[in-house]
C-alpha cells in the first residue's frame, strides 16, 4: 500500500477541497483561535504550512503541544522568523529548528521554525513523515486544510501505517510507544518494517547520531558524545553511552536555558537570496516578497533593486480633516491635499536633510490603525502615490517621504472592510 501521495492525489485532493466537498470550518474556526490573529496573519503572509501532530490533534479532539511551521523557501521563513521571533522567548535554536514561545490570550504556544529545508508542496512534508496519522497540513496560501487519503481513517481506527521513507526511523521506534500510550495500535508487521528502516541507515559519526537521536526535538542529547565527537564512530560505544545515561549525574539536572541572540538567529536563517533598495536618507532596507522590512547592515551579498521601479504602483495611505471640500493635514491645518495633484512637503529650514525638504507621513494600507490620526472626527482617508527616489525611509509600518500624489479620497464603507480583513481583533471562539 503506498503512504505518500503522488501529483496526481495531491491535485485531486486540492481540486475536492476547493471545490468544498469537504467542509471542514470548525477545525479552521478551532485553528485560528488556537493561533490567534497576529500568528495566524504571519503565517499567511508567508504562505506557510502547519503539517503533523497539531493537525492531529484537531481532527481527534486531543490536546494540542506544539506547531510545526514548514515553509516553501527561505524569504519567506525568513520574513516569518524576523516578524515573530523578537518580543517573545526562544526556547532552542538547532541545525533544523528554532522553537519558540509565542503567547496568546492566557495560552503559551510552543511555535517550531522548521528551517534544515523547504517544501514546495504539502506532498513533500508528507514524504518525510513516519506515520499516515501525523500527515495532515493546513496550507496558508489556499487557507485549507489537506489531508492524506488515510489520515481520517487511520486516525479513526487509532492504528499506525509507517511510511518506510520517513527521515527519522529511529525516532519513529520511539514515537510508536508515544502513540501507544494514546490508545494507538501498531502491528507487529509494521513494527518490523519501522525496525528494517533503522537497518537501511548509514552512521558513521557522532553527529549523525545525534541528529538521528534528536531530530528536530531539542537538544537533550547534545551532551551524550561531547566528549568524543571528534574520534572516530564506534556503534557499539554508542550504545553503551545511550544505555548508561540515566545513571549518570546529567540525567537529573535541569537543562540550561540558553539566552538567545535573535540577531545571531535571525542571520544563521538568512539563507535565501537578498534583495535591498537605498532610499533617500541613503541606508540600504531589507526587501522579501516585495515588503520592506527595514534597515539592512549585513556584509551578505545582495542584489540592489531598482527603488523608482519597486514603488511604482503602490498605494499609501494618509487620515486627514476635511473641512467642506478641502483635505487638510490634522498637524499643521494650512497644508492641503488636492485629489489629482502633487503634495510636497514644506521646507525644513532648520534641518539641513534630504536637500532641505521635509517630510510626510503616510502608512501602509495593512497598518492603518497605527495612523496617528486614525479615529479622529471629522477625518478621510486619502489614497496617494509615491516615486521611489522621494521615499525617506520605510519601516512595514510608515512611510516617509518628500512628496506624493493624491489619488482619491477612500470611500469610508471600503477602508473599514479592509481593517475587518486585515486588522480584526480575536473574535474566533475555541471549543
């Protein structure tokens, strides 16, 4: 029987999923209000993929304890890891996954960055998996759940298929006992095949060991072969240290939190392509999937995009006063904004930058409730363009910049529809 799916089962399932032949809206509600809206919005915006043990556990009413995040390239891990990773704890950082406490409501949810390699399609995740009931995923970019052709019914019957091609054999030993002990049944026939898988494997160090032993859980075992990681590997040496580990004095102390530097991190995860643009106050910002990000002082190499061309077309957005028919600046009430005409910024005589210029402040259409003036009476939303070379600097919340062009007023009944798209508050109730 095969376990993995091949292109023509992934497609097909997609093509049921979006055409609703499943409804599965209760576990999504369940899933966003577990997430919350800020994770589950960084998520999407990385077109992220929740697969494994969270999935599981959603379709069989179990308690959650951890989500694992696989991503479909680096930019986009990237961008994931550098809007989350600050502001909240991290509890390890390994040669395959970062984990991390993020806090919602009066939870704490334990977030594991996939990161030793991507995944273009949910299919390929599934390949590396041990068991058919771990090998279910949420897709953000389609925001749909899919799922393995046995995975409901597996996990109904509460019985274990090992998929022979899993990563990890060794772990997966370990893992049937974990199942076990949640009413899951294996046989011994596929129990042996899980043994056989161990046989194929090829260690020849040390480190691959570990990397066996630990996978992406930790780094409990980081400590069993310190101190002959650089000889050469002997199996049988190897399992006499693994044997006698609970009786020496390490078993029983606490593991020691490391005290993370996100900076460090956030640079071992810097593994795709760079892309910058230099704005007028001259300092190069980061650029992923055509979002700013912010400064950018790394000696990586990166590839310079043309600034005029990376803002053409792009819309900003400003809250204003208006008084009968005139759009006026809330800060300074003889500043004027006319629909269909270039808006400059007065000179700034005591600030001898950006040529003398000053600036305006603008938000991107996402962030619209950090306007300053957002809920003031009386106030519009104009719409307005930007030439790059006019941009000051760009920080994903506000723009700045000399001067711009106004577009159109924003009808009222549309801007809110965007905040109920983008900014709404947790309003999904967990069952």
């Amino acid at each position: 029987m095969q376990f993995t799916l091949t292109e023509d089962q992934y497609n097909e399932i997609k093509k049921d999923i979006l055409s609703s032949q499943f409804d599965f809206t209760f576990e999504k509600n369940k899933l966003k209000a577990y997430l919350g809206q800020d994770l589950y919005n960084a998520l999407k915006k990385s077109k992220a993929i929740i697969a494994g043990g969270m999935i599981s556990s959603l379709f069989t009413n179990k308690e959650i304890n951890d989500v694992d995040v696989y991503f479909r390239d680096y930019n986009s891990l990237y961008l994931f890891a550098e809007q989350t990773l600050s502001g909240n704890h991290v509890v390890s950082h390994t040669k395959k996954a970062t984990q991390f406490i993020k806090k919602h409501i009066d939870e704490q949810i334990l977030v594991q960055i996939i990161h030793y390699r991507t995944y273009e399609k949910v299919e390929e995740i599934f390949n590396t998996y041990d068991f058919t009931v771990c090998m279910g995923a949420y897709d953000f970019e389609i925001e749909e759940f899919i799922l393995h052709p046995e995975f409901l019914k597996h996990n109904s019957q509460r019985i274990l298929r090992f998929n022979s091609n899993t990563s990890y054999p060794l772990i997966s030993a370990i893992r049937t006992q974990k199942y076990e002990n949640k009413g899951y049944k294996i046989s011994k026939a596929e129990y042996f095949r899980v043994l056989m898988a161990c046989m194929k494997l090829s260690i020849t160090s040390y480190d691959e060991l570990k990397e066996q032993l630990g996978g992406m859980y930790g780094e409990s075992y980081d400590r069993l072969f310190d101190d002959v990681k650089d000889e050469e590997f002997d199996l049988q040496l190897a399992i006499d240290r693994i044997a006698n580990f609970s009786k020496s004095e390490n078993y029983f102390k606490e593991y020691r939190p490391i005290d993370y530097n996100i900076d460090d991190i956030l640079d071992d995860l810097d593994k795709g392509e760079r892309f910058t643009i230099t704005l007028k106050d001259g300092n190069k910002y980061r650029v992923i999937n055509g979002e700013v990000l912010g400064e950018y002082d790394s000696e990586k190499e990166t590839s310079e995009l043309n600034v005029d061309e990376f803002y053409k077309g792009e819309k900003f957005y400003k809250f204003v006063k208006k008084s009968g028919e005139s759009l006026e600046s809330f800060y300074r009430s003889s500043f004027k904004y006319v629909v269909g005409e270039e808006a400059k910024a007065e000179k700034e005589y005591n600030k001898n930058t950006y040529g003398g210029d000053g600036k305006l402040f603008f938000n991107h259409r996402n962030k619209l409730k950090s306007s300053s003036y957002y809920g003031n009476n009386d106030s519009v939303l104009i719409e307005v363009e930007i030439n790059g070379s006019d941009v000051i600097d760009d920080n994903m919340c506000e723009i700045k910049a000399t001067k711009c062009k106004v577009v159109r007023e924003v009808p009222e009944a549309e801007w809110k529809e965007w905040l109920g798209n983008t900014d709404e508050e947790d309003k999904f109730i967990l069952f």
